[in-house]
C-alpha cells in the first residue's frame, strides 16, 4: 500500500490494533519492501479502538 498510495500513515484495525509488538516490529520489515530510498509512513493504533471499523459500518445504515 505504501508503494502505490503514499499514505499519510497506515492504522491497524480490529484484533491486530492490540498487539503492541507490531508496531515496533513492522516498521522495521517493511524497508525491505517499498521501493523508495526512505519510508515516513508511521504505522498506528486506531484512536477509538479496535471497534472502529464495526462503528463505521453501522453508521452506514439508512435510518428507516
């Protein structure tokens, strides 16, 4: 995704939010896969938690 979109940052969602080890850890692999001589992509937790997603999608749902 960082190599075709130029994120501002990437969030992890849902269960993978809660491992703190991941956003040491994947920073550190994905060097080895971008394709540019630098990458400033902070990788973060979400800010409402890991039911963020589920939040959004049931505010897409028409009020009738």
């Amino acid at each position: 995704m960082i190599n075709v979109l130029d994120p501002d940052c990437i969030v992890l969602g849902g269960g993978l939010s809660n491992v703190p080890m991941l956003y040491e850890r994947v920073p550190e692999l994905w060097d080895a896969w971008v394709f540019s001589d630098r990458v400033d992509t902070p990788l973060l937790p979400p800010v409402h938690g890991d039911s963020g997603g589920t939040r959004g999608a049931a505010w897409l749902w028409p009020d009738e």
